[in-house]
C-alpha cells in the first residue's frame, strides 16, 4: 500500500514544452473559471487568395453545387427542373432589388443575394416592366413635346413614326431581353474559357448571370417614367445617375472573377461589361424619347377637299 507521503500533486512544465520534448504525448489542458482559453499557433494564413475566395464564395462554393444539384434534380424536359428557377418570394425579391440599387463597395452581389437561390422570376418581370416602361413613357413624352401644336395629331397606339411594323413595345422587348440574355450568355461563356487557361479563375453559373444583369435593369424603370420630363438636360443626368449604379453593379460583382487573369484581360471585359451597358441606356433614350416623332394633319386643303382629290384621282 503506497504511504501517505507518496499520493501529492506534483508541478509539471507547461503543455507546450511538454510536446516539444514528447511529441507523442497526450495534454489535456483544464481552464480556470476566470481565464480564456488560448489559441495554439498556426501557420500564418494568406490573406490575398482567402479574401477571393470569401468575396467569391469558394469555401462554400462545393456545398452550393451539392445543394443546387439536390434541388434541380429533375429532368431538364420536366415542368418540375424549370419551376426550381422561380421558387422564390416576395422578401427575397426585395431584398435583391435593393441590393441592385444599393451597390455596396467590397461585397459582391451575387454571394449575397443571388447565390443561395439563384431565380428567374425576378429578372423576367423586371424586364417585361421595363419595356412597357419605356414603350408608354415614349409616347406620353412625345405628345408633351408636342402639345400644343395645331398641326400635330397624337398617335396613342405604341408606333414609332406610324409604322404598324415597328412597334415600339416589338422594339423595347427584342432590345431588353435580347440584351439580359444573349450578354449574360456570352459573358459565361468567355469567363469559362479564361477558367480553363486560367485556373484560378472562378466562373459564375449562367443563371447567376442572368440574375445580376435582370435585377440591375431594375433601376431604369423609375428613370424611364421621370424620363417623360420634357428637358433633355433632365434626361440626361437620369440616364447618368442609372447608369452609374447598375454599372457599379456589375463592375463590382465581376471584377472579382476575372482579376486573378491577365490585367489587360480583366480589365477590356470590366470596360466591355460597362460600354455594353451604357450602349443599352443611351440607345433607349436616344431612340424612344430624343428622336424627333410628329404625326401632323394636311396643312392644305379641307378634309372634303382631300377625299375628292382622293376619289377623281
């Protein structure tokens, strides 16, 4: 039986020094109630590359696919595959929308907003709002311009110089969504084909795309009501002010995914992504608002005078 000496509690070294001499050896280290524990040192982290990938999403990004392939694990001929793309509500509609009109600098739109449910609901209606936007406020702002005239007669159908074929509503809807799609198309395509010369690189999905360009239009449809202002002074710094927030948007969202690339790659598509966008704004406004529209009556003659000369004729 042991004597009473031998059972007393001996110090010992700390756990670190312990480990560095036996580096077999098990520690468990008890807290007092009063102290925090510590952290063990670690190799120092590279802050460059894990700010990517938090702006981008990679640390999560195989959790994201993993999900998304559980949720869309219908046929693509399925009505089911096809409803996944507008499961989403009401609050994150908003929540999207005012992150589009709301750029915050640092934080990427996508990961944000659009990564957890990428949608097609939102980006559909925004754009099918704003071209029956830009269609009735074209023409109300026409008759503005024009009223007051004698000779001018108003058109209220959506025609553009009277031509039954070039309807402005035909117009506005082959510009806008041939603009929110076929851009986005080949955006992902060129960010697929710099990720496989350049493997840092990491793409978005093409729905992800989509959203980004669909939600960012959403602020041109305030500016094309305030755009009936008959001022062109008015219009154009509407125009500006859109245009800077939705670019802002997609500079700040795809900047992150092509900056590990080449600098002059990275920079051509930001400068390529902006120039498409404002090409798009002005050529709205120049077109459906700026360009000179008059339907005038005959100037001569009654209209019992024309319909004779029409008949002898």
């Amino acid at each position: 039986m042991a004597a009473v000496d031998d059972l007393q509690f001996e110090e010992f070294g700390d756990a670190a020094n312990s480990l560095a001499a036996n580096p077999d050896d098990t520690t468990i280290s008890i807290e007092g109630p009063g102290e925090t524990p510590k952290r063990q040192p670690g190799p120092p982290r590279g802050s460059g590359r894990e700010e990517d990938d938090e702006l981008l999403g990679n640390d999560d990004s195989d959790k994201t696919e993993l999900l998304a392939g559980q949720k869309k694990s219908s046929p693509f001929w399925t009505f089911e595959y096809y409803q996944t793309f507008f499961d989403v509500d009401t609050y994150q509609i908003f929540d999207r929308i005012k992150g589009s009109l709301l750029p915050i600098p640092g934080k990427n739109f996508v990961r944000l907003y659009i990564r957890s449910n990428p949608d097609l609901y939102g980006p559909f209606w925004i754009c099918a709002t704003l071209v029956f936007a830009i269609a009735i406020s074209g023409n109300l702002s026409n008759f503005l311009i024009h009223l007051g005239e004698k000779t001018y007669h108003y058109v209220p159908q959506f025609r553009k110089g009277g031509c039954v074929l070039s309807s402005s509503v035909s117009i506005a809807a082959t510009v806008i969504y041939a603009y929110a799609w076929l851009v986005p198309l080949a955006l992902w395509g060129f960010l697929v084909w710099r990720n496989s010369k350049v493997m840092n690189i990491v793409s978005y999905s093409f729905l992800e795309i989509v959203c980004v360009y669909g939600y960012s239009l959403f602020i041109y449809i305030p500016t094309a009501i305030l755009w009936i202002i008959p001022q062109k002074a008015v219009r154009w710094i509407l125009v500006m002010v859109a245009l800077g927030i939705s670019g802002s948007v997609l500079a700040m969202t795809f900047w992150p995914a092509v900056r590990e690339d080449n600098r002059r790659i990275a920079l051509a598509t930001i400068v390529t992504i902006v120039l498409l966008h404002m090409l798009l704004s002005v050529g709205c406004l120049a077109y459906f608002f700026d360009a000179p529209e008059m339907d005038h009556f005959p100037t001569t003659g009654t209209p019992n005078q024309t319909v004779t000369a029409a008949k002898s004729s």
